[in-house]
C-alpha cells in the first residue's frame, strides 16, 4: 500500500516514520507548502517531497494522511477522496461545519475510507477507563471532567499559526471526543464562556482560555477547560487530566504526570509514552497510525470516521459561538 503525506512538519515526519515500520506499506511521498518544512523532510526521508499535494497523488497512492493546520485540510481531502483515496486527516476534521460536510459528502460518494485522529483512543490510560466501563465497573456515566491547556510556547513559539486557530479548535477536540467515546454519547447541547485580550497583547488575536458545558444526549454532563495561557515555568508545556464519574465508581487519568521528573536548571516533567525504543518513536500517535495502516492493508473498517469527526467539529463551532 502506497501512502502519501501532506504536510511534512513534525506531525508529518511522525507519521512517515511510523508508516516505514509498517510491513507492506511504502511512503511514497510528502508535500508541504513551505520552503523550510520540505527542507526539514528531505533530511530524514529518502523520498521525493513535493510542494503541491496534487503533485504527491499523481505518483499512485492508495491512501494519504493529512497532517496540515486544523484549517487547512478541505481542499487536499476533497482532492484525495475524489481521486479514491483512503484518508487519515488531523483533527479536528475541519474548522467548520460546512467545510466538515464537504469532506464527509465527498468520503461517502467515493466510497472511501477516512479515520479522523482522535489519538487518545490509542493511549493505555484510556483504553483501560473504557474496559471499565464495558465492563460495568463504573456503571452509567454521569459526568466527564477534562482539562487540556499549554503553556505560552504554543501559541508563540510551536505554532506559525495560532491566530488562526486557539485553544478551543486546537485542544478540545481531543477531550470532547474522549467525552463522547467513554460515556458512549453524542451531544446534545453546549454553551461556553472564555478569556480574550493576553495572548492578542502579544500579537496573536486569539482565545487565551476556554471552559466548555456540553449536555451529552445520555444525559452526562462534560466539563472542558482549555487554554493557551499557562506559564512557561510549568513543569511540562502540557496540562492534561480527565475524571470520569458513573453510578458505581469514578477514574481520573492524570496524563501530566506520567512518573518521570527531572530536576537541573529547572524542574521538569516528561511524558514517557512519547519516547523512543531502538531509534523507533512509540507514542498514542505513532500507534493510531500503524493501526490504521495495518486495517487498510488487511482491508478491515477503521474509524473514528469522517461523520463523527463531523459532530466534533459542530459542537466545537458551536462552543466558539457562545463565546462571541
């Protein structure tokens, strides 16, 4: 199976590397707009990188993975799966439900597959949470609790293109979807409320934080707090942390503090999921999309799909409605 990517930044090389250890899947190819991410990629792959990612499909592909910025996936998606292409796209799947439609219209009418990068699914923790729930343990899900935010380096340092996203379309599409896939529910209501005017102060016209109240359709209740706000002296640049409350037990995940502290000129905390083993990167993303090659090759249904990334993407446009 040959596969494209678009978008060769970090999550893009991520993904090649991850594909190459795959058996029976070639990386044929990746494209990125920019100068310095195709540069970057021409040092760590030894295929072409291209600057157009109607110049990767012309080489045959069988499936392409979409690893641009959250607004910038519709044309090369409807591209791809107008070509018959199988698709793995960043979430969220866009950052309008219009625009979510189209991909979602088009996957249908080509009759092909698309996993949207929901890569929590593939974390230890949560999957653990879940089996607990399948199992009853923790009876019905009453409410989900999640927080993830970064610190300043984000927006300012990680992102070239933060203005035209935040905290909310950045961050909350992975605790929305864990919400939704834990209690098993779609929603049926949000509202939200959120701080502006720090991070515009410094040139990024932005949301510095986002608290959500999403009514799932079971009648759970979730919680998400996102932001972009947090100091740089902060042990990790992440914040993540989730508490699921049922009818008969509770778990919280704290996915921050994974056990690993360093202290030098500074104290420090490391996510060990995202190491590396023998040279080879291991990590919930790494996974996802091993996994999602490995069903493409043995030819097995692989979501979550384009629809429910469709939902994610509404009720994240309508969380930054209740904002304005």
């Amino acid at each position: 199976m040959r596969v494209g990517i678009v978008g060769s930044g970090l999550r893009g090389q991520m993904y090649g590397q991850a594909l190459s250890r795959v058996s029976d899947v070639e990386v044929a190819g990746m494209c990125d707009l920019s100068d310095r991410a195709r540069a970057s990629a021409a040092e760590r792959f030894v295929g072409p990188v291209l600057s157009s990612h109607q110049e990767l499909y012309a080489l045959g592909l069988d499936a392409v993975v979409i690893a641009t910025p959250d607004f910038a996936h519709l044309t090369p998606a409807l591209d791809a799966a107008n070509a018959g292409l199988h698709l793995m796209i960043e979430k969220p799947l866009a950052t309008t439900s219009a625009e979510a439609q189209q991909i979602v219209d088009a996957v249908n009418t080509n009759v092909v597959s698309c996993l949207v990068a929901f890569e929590n699914r593939w974390n230890p923790h949560f999957l653990k949470v879940r089996a607990l729930i399948d199992s009853g343990e923790l009876g019905d899900i009453v409410s989900v609790s999640a927080v993830l935010s970064n610190t300043y380096f984000v927006p300012e340092s990680m992102l070239s293109w933060s203005a035209k996203s935040s905290p909310g379309w950045f961050l909350m599409p992975h605790t929305l979807d864990l919400a939704m896939w834990l209690a098993d529910s779609a929603p049926a209501s949000a509202t939200a409320r959120g701080h502006k005017g720090i991070l515009a102060a410094r040139g990024i016209d932005t949301w510095d934080s986002v608290d959500a109240l999403v009514e799932l359709e079971s009648g759970a209740v979730v919680n998400l707090r996102s932001s972009w706000i947090l100091p740089t002296s902060s042990p990790h640049i992440v914040d993540f942390r989730l508490e699921v409350i049922g009818t008969k037990g509770s778990a919280r995940i704290d996915m921050s503090d994974q056990g690993l502290h360093t202290s030098t000129d500074r104290f420090a905390s490391h996510w060990a999921l995202s190491a590396q083993v023998d040279g080879i990167g291991q990590g919930m993303a790494e996974w996802m999309v091993q996994s999602w090659a490995r069903h493409l090759v043995a030819g097995d249904p692989v979501g979550p799909g384009a629809e429910h990334g469709a939902v994610i993407t509404k009720t994240i446009e309508d969380i930054h409605n209740a904002l304005d």
